[in-house]
C-alpha cells in the first residue's frame, strides 16, 4: 500500500518540489493551495490537488476529510503554507498582525489537529512544518513574521514530545532565502501596498527577509 502525502502550498515553489519529489518515490501525493490552478501540472501527473485556505475553518476541514474519503489515510502532513508581512510594529495593522497568526500557526494548527487522530491510529506518521532561519533570528521590522516563527518552533518541539508514544514524528525544517519566481511577483506586490509596510508574498520559497507565501 502507497503511502499518501499532504502538502500544503504545493501551488509554487518548496512545496510544488516536493510534491514532485515525494511522487517519484512512490508516495500518493495530494497537493493543496487556494490557486487550484496553479496545481493542474500536478493534477496531470497523476497527484491529487485540493483547494485549501487555511483562514477558513471549513476550508481546512474540507481538505482533510476529502482525502481521508479518497485514501482512506495521511502518513506525511507537509505544512508548508503561510507568507510573511514586514513593517514596523508601530505601523503594521493590528488586523494583519492577527491575519498573520491566523494563517501561519492558527490555520496550521487547525489542520494538524484534524490530521493527527488518523496517525494515530496508523500508530504511525510525519509532520514536518516548514519554518525558517526566521525561527531562529529577528531582523528590523520582521517583528510579526518572526513572532509566527519563533511560536511555530515552540509549538513543533512540544507536539513532538506529545505524538512520540503514538509512533508519530514531528520535524522543522528552517530553510533560508530560496530563489525561484516569486521574488519578481513580491516586488510587484509591494509597489502596490499603500503606506509604509509591505506584504512579503515570497514564501519561505525564496525571499531574502524569509516570508513566504500560500
């Protein structure tokens, strides 16, 4: 039986690679992101692809029990989803501070908590939550973005201990700045964003200043 892999942002970048990656080791793939369209390579070659917007709790529910419906499974949960806003913390709204939570931990977290009972009883699993170096680190206004990592760091190492009796691994990975397509689309993004703080729409797929993108 093949085992099935769920990644999130699988419309560009990291996560597109590996969703790439895992099918050519023989994994069932279901790609997720709120641009379906821009998963339909994927869908082509056989993977699976399913809508998913991680600041909407039915969006989130949706994803998961589509799948399980499918196959019945999930042994690899790829949380790579999310983006970044940088600004002073004097002049970044508060509402995207919040958007921002909701998105990269919220959201993740909801998700997460839906797919751990089926690995639980598969006594067996892997989720791995992409973070950055931006977990590790702080630079002048990343305040809101590093805040997200610094809790998903927290978070991840708790749920491991937590999951290791059920046979469940729980794995951060802490990437740095990753060239690919989207430093072009942040740059357009933010000549777009009135006022003085910006909408880094990268992804830990590739910004120097490590945000990243859905």
């Amino acid at each position: 039986m093949k085992k099935v892999a769920l990644i999130t942002g699988a419309s560009s970048g990291m996560g597109k690679s590996t969703a790439e990656i895992l099918r050519q080791q023989g994994y069932k793939v279901c790609g997720a992101a709120r641009r379906v369209e821009r998963m339909q390579d994927l869908k082509d070659k056989g993977m699976g692809v399913v809508a998913l917007d991680l600041t909407e709790d039915a969006s989130i529910v949706e994803a998961v029990d589509t799948l399980l419906e499918k196959e019945g499974r999930i042994d690899i949960l790829i949380n790579n989803a999310g983006y970044g806003a940088y600004g002073s913390v004097e002049e970044v709204p508060i509402k995207e501070a919040k958007r921002q939570f909701e998105v990269n931990i919220f959201g993740l977290a909801h998700l997460t908590q839906l797919v751990i009972p089926t690995m639980r009883k598969q006594k067996s699993g892997r989720i791995v939550n992409i973070s950055s170096m931006g977990g590790k680190i702080y630079t002048p206004f990343g305040a809101w973005y590093h805040a997200t990592e610094f809790a998903l760091e927290g978070w991840s190492d708790c749920l491991r201990l937590e999951l290791k009796q059920f046979g469940i691994d729980v794995v951060v990975v802490e990437p740095g700045g990753i060239k690919t397509e989207w430093g072009g689309i942040a740059m357009e993004s933010q000549k777009k964003v009135s006022g003085k703080w910006a909408v880094c729409t990268l992804g830990k797929q590739g910004c120097c200043q490590h945000g990243y993108h859905q």
